[in-house]
C-alpha cells in the first residue's frame, strides 16, 4: 500500500469510528478538512520531489568526468530513496557482461569505484551462460535483459532469482540484505548501457522497508537522466581518448622518425606533469596560490604531447645530424676516400719522379732525396686526414687555429684524371668549422622552425575554449626568460608558466637522453650545473629549475629513466 493510500485510509477509519454517535455533518467537514490537508501535503511533497529530480539532472548533465558522474547517479538515487546501499553496473563493450562500477554501503563504511580511489575487484556478471543461454537467475542481469524494474521486498523470501551471492556476503558480514529495487539505464536509443541496483530502503527509525511504489517511478526518471548523461559523458570520454589516441600516434611517428629520440616526447611529458603536480602541492612560497584545475592539467599535457609536431616537417638528416658532414648521406666516407686518394696520387708522383730518375742515370743520393721528401708528403698527407676526422666529431671546440689549418687543407689541390680540385669543398669546409656542435647557422634555423611549424599546425585544430593555448604553451617551450629564444623571442612576465614548466622538462630530458648521437650520455650533476649555468643566463626559470630540483623530482625522474652510470658522480 502506497504511503497515501495508508493516509486515507487511516483518515477514513477514523471518520467511521467518529460517524458513530456523532453529528454526521460535523464529520463529514472534518473528513473533508483531513482529506484536503493530506492531499496538500503529498502535492507539496511531490513538488519537493519533482523541483529535487529537476536539479538533479542539472547536476548530471553538467558533470563530464565520468567517475565523478557515476559516483552522482548512484549517491543521488539513495538519497531520494533512502537506500543504505547501491551498485551500478556498467554493460561492458561487447554487451556479454555487467562490469562493477560503483558500489556503496553505508552500514558496512564501504565505498568503491569512481573517485574513491578504492579499486573494485569483483568479478563482472556474465549476462549469458556459457552455453549462450540469456542469465536470468540473476536479479541485475534479467534487468539489463529485460529492462523491467525489479521491486523485492525481501529477498530471503523472493523467487525467480538467485540471491546466493547476497546470501554469502550476509553470512561473512553479518549484515542483512532486504529490500531491493533495480533499474534499468537505457540511453536516447533505448539500448540498456548499466543497472542500478539499490538495497535496504530505511524509514524515519532506521528500520528497513520495502521501496515504496511512489518512489519507483521518480527512480526511474533519474535512470533515465542518469543514462542520458552517462551516454553524453561517454561519448565526450570517447572523444577525449581518440583525441589522445592520434596525438600520441603522431608523437610516435615523430620519435619513430629519429631512432636517437624515440621516447623524448614521452619522457618531457612525464617531467612536466611532474613539476605541475608539485605546483599544485604546494602552500607556501612563491606558488603557494598557483593550482592548475583539471582542465589546464590535461591543456599542458596535451602541449607537451603536441611540443614537437612541428618536427614532422624538418628533414630527418637536419634532426639527426650527428657528424658535421652528414647530410641526406655521411660524406665523412667521401671526404676519407679523397684523401686516401690524395695519397696514392702522391705515390703516383713519386714513381714516375723515381722512374724518370733512373732513365737518366740519376745517382742513388738523388733517389733517396725522392723518396724522403715524398714521404714526408705522405706523412703529412696521413695527419691531415685524421685531423679532417676529429673536426667531423663535434667533441672538441673549433678554436681559430683548428678553423685556419681546415681552411689551408682545404686550399691545396689535386689533379685526376686531367683536371685539378680543391682537397675539400667550401660547403664542407663551412660544416668542418662549425665551432660547436653539428649544425650549421642554416640548419640550425631549419630545427628551430619546429617551433613555429607547431604553432601554426596546431592553431588550425578547433580546441575547445578551455584547451585554447595549447599552440601557445606547445610553441613556448623554447622561448627564454632574456628574451632570445624561438619563435617569437617572448620574455619575462610574458612567457606563461605553463611553457616555462615545458622549458626546463624539455632541457632536462635532452641534458640527460642516454641515446643522442652526438654525445655520451651526461651525469646527472653536470646536468644540473648546466641547470645552473641557464638559470644565471635568464634561459630558464630560476623557480621552476629549483622546484624541480629542490623536490627531488629530478632524482626520481633519474632513477626511473637513467642508466645507473649516470647517477654516480664524477
């Protein structure tokens, strides 16, 4: 009996009783009173309701994080219903089981799933037997099945399902499953994508009762707001996750096109949703009112993905220039094979000098002055070679001695096969003499043009507002705090500290790779001098750089990426 019928019929009997020996008229108007006043009051409840229902798909349909917003619908459904426990289950991809999603029960101080952080370890329920038989022995899958709305009052004393599992659980607990009320969530199309399953409704006392049939069809209009916005939530989660899907493949495909990077991309994104979470840790000190919200959480993350996209357009032998003569191919092997050709041409001299010094009956003092000076020739032939290979290794400083006796190798000439050449090319004398490193001032400006090529790539994508910067933040992570970084030379106040997290996270992965080609891999402490060395030189933040190491998230990143060897001091 409803909660209103129980209203009347109480008023009724009690007007029956009074009819006896009692002026009629005078009953009747009290009975017309109670009558009015009962049906005022349950208007007025279900008014309450109806204005609690309404707010409560606002609620629902304004939450996008799904763990948050099945938490909502299960809390939600027992308070209107005063249940003391509640279960949702998700239908999985393939539609052959109902996964645990959430699960509650406040007599038992249980709460797992969503943002718990209390993992659920139940094994799902399968919808179908092994011999693909529909499961309808249990309560929740002959709901997801049917869709039908299931109403026990008592389960120890219903038949149709098997309530041994609920039986067990009260055994070993000690608590005792009742009433029971389970619905389904079906979405705009009418597919069933979860059931709700509530236990044990409580009255006034505590006592539990069966779920009034009042109450079902308000439940009911909040699973079907609940499933709408869990298909709305979804479907956005979807999204996010193909969002991902492609940024990340893209990322592979621009690691994947340097065997030297692989895996740079990645590990700048560890670093710097490392240092953002320390940022949001802290409450005291310069970033003590700084707190990233989710979503410029997962705005930074997205930019550190996206940091290097730009290098999908620069030349792989400009990215992996490893040698000052590498170009499309090594031409350290050319340059080798001249040399070796240079000699053997001096060989070639010194024979026909001997020859034609024999013919005209020279003296053997003549032949001995022939070879001699020839081979000094060669010697000095044979040095120059190898001195031209060190210059190709960018280990040591071209200083202006190294730079004058490349350039006077590089005019000597040569004669084969009739025409006369320069023993080395003035494009290769220009990569021989760059003073540090690899790449000319050209190709240098050809990497640095990732920078801009990021921006302008992802500038065209239709980010969402709240994911606005990150062409900015992913095109910032060169720019220096003096004003003299790429692309567009931001400086001070200026540089948002989203891109100077990603500046120090991009410089510190790069110090400390373990596979570049052009360098051993550096200790750990030389990494953080040079840290140093950029904080003084106004490249980097002096606050981020200290935050990083004073935290001692450099170590941690260290011990996780590193090898051994780079830990241990010089």
């Amino acid at each position: 009996m409803s909660s209103r019928a129980e209203e009347l019929h109480d008023i009724l009997g009690k007007a029956l009783i009074d009819l006896q020996g009692t002026d009629c008229h005078e009953v009747v108007s009290r009975l017309s009173r109670d009558i009015n006043a009962a049906f005022a009051k349950n208007s007025d409840a279900k008014e309450d309701l109806v204005e609690r229902l309404t707010e409560i798909g606002l609620a629902l349909s304004g939450e996008t994080r799904l763990e948050r917003l099945l938490e909502m619908i299960v809390d939600e459904a027992r308070v209107l219903t005063r249940a003391d426990a509640g279960t949702l289950y998700i239908v999985d991809s393939d539609g052959r089981k109902l996964e645990f999603s959430i699960l509650q029960n406040d007599k038992m101080q249980v709460r797992m799933g969503g943002t718990s952080g209390n993992e659920i370890t139940l094994p799902p329920v399968p919808l179908y037997t092994s011999g693909n038989a529909p499961n309808k022995s249990n309560v929740s899958s002959y709901c997801a099945l049917t869709g039908e709305t299931i109403n026990i009052a008592d389960v120890y004393e219903a038949e149709g399902f098997d309530f041994t599992g609920p039986r067990k659980y009260d055994a070993a607990t000690g608590y005792r499953s009742k009433s029971m009320l389970v619905l389904a969530l079906k979405n705009h199309e009418q597919d069933i994508i979860g059931v709700l399953q509530l236990l044990n409704a409580l009255d006034d006392d505590g006592e539990i009762i069966e779920f009034s049939p009042d109450i079902v069809d308000i439940v009911g209009s909040l699973a079907s707001q609940a499933a709408i916005a869990l298909t709305n939530a979804q479907l956005i989660q979807g999204l996010k996750d193909l969002l991902y899907s492609v940024i990340q493949s893209i990322a592979a495909a621009i690691d994947a096109k340097s065997p030297y990077t692989n895996g740079h991309i990645e590990r700048v994104v560890t670093i710097t949703m490392m240092i953002a979470d320390k940022v949001n840790s802290i409450h005291e000190g310069k970033y003590a009112d700084v707190h990233f919200t989710d979503d410029e959480l997962e705005e930074l993350k997205l930019a550190a993905w996206m940091h290097d996209v730009g290098k999908i357009s620069i030349p792989e032998h400009v990215v992996d220039k490893s040698t000052k003569l590498e170009t499309i191919f090594d031409r350290s092997k050319m340059v080798d094979a001249r040399f070796r050709l240079i000699s053997e041409t001096i060989k070639n001299r010194q024979l026909e000098e001997t020859i034609a010094a024999l013919t005209n009956g020279t003296d053997p003092a003549k032949l001995v002055e022939i070879e001699m000076r020839y081979a000094v020739e060669q010697e000095q032939a044979e040095e120059d070679r190898l001195f031209i290979n060190s210059c190709n290794i960018p280990k040591e400083f071209m200083s202006d001695e190294r730079i004058a006796r490349v350039e006077e190798i590089a005019s000597r000439t040569y004669e084969s096969n009739g025409e006369t050449f320069t023993w080395l090319t003035e494009d290769e004398v220009k990569n021989l003499c760059i003073r540090k490193g690899t790449l000319t001032d050209k190709e240098r400006k050809v990497i640095e043009s990732h920078a801009a090529i990021t921006h302008e790539m992802l500038s065209r994508l239709p980010f969402p507002k709240r994911l606005s910067r990150v062409p900015e933040y992913a095109a910032g992570h060169h720019e220096k705090l003096d004003g003299s970084g790429y692309p567009n030379g931001v400086a001070g106040e200026n540089l948002p500290l989203q891109a100077r997290i990603m500046a120090v996270a991009d410089i510190f992965e790069a110090l400390t790779a373990k596979d570049r080609p052009y360098k051993k891999p550096m200790k750990l402490s030389q990494a953080i001098k040079i840290l140093g060395f950029m904080v003084k030189d106004k490249h980097i933040d002096e606050d981020i750089c200290q935050l990083f190491i004073d935290s001692g998230l450099y170590l941690d990143y260290a011990k996780a990426e590193l090898d051994p060897s780079q830990l241990e001091d010089d």
